[in-house]
C-alpha cells in the first residue's frame, strides 16, 4: 500500500479582530484623526505604566519602613 501523495496547503491568512478594526478606522478616519487617536492610546498605556510603577515603589518603601520600625 503507497503512502498518499503530500499536497502544498495553501493557506490563506484569517482576518484578526485587530486588523478588521484597523481597516474599518482607516475608512472612517482620516490619516490625522488615526495618529491622534494611537497617540492618545500610547498616552494611556504609559500612564498605566506608571501607575503601576508608583504602587510598586509604594510597596517598597512600606515594606522598607516596616523593616526600620
């Protein structure tokens, strides 16, 4: 008994739920309006970023001032 001949796949890529959404934006918004909107959400992951880093640092220091209590 032959062993089936192995076939290329042609594989066609499946839409992402981010590039479906990335091209329904580059058809409603304009080039400005899009660049301001990913710097407003680059502005909002810093500022989370931070956020985070302030409790961490908080953490820290509370643990450091239990130690010298």
């Amino acid at each position: 008994m032959q062993a089936a001949p192995v076939r290329p796949v042609n594989a066609t890529a499946i839409p992402t739920v981010t590039g479906a959404l990335r091209a329904m934006e580059a058809l409603l918004l304009g080039s400005g309006q899009r660049t301001a909107r990913r710097n407003a959400w680059a502005a909002v992951l810093e500022d989370r970023r931070r956020a985070k880093d302030r409790v961490e640092a908080e953490h820290v220091l509370e643990a450091v001032a239990a130690r010298t209590s």
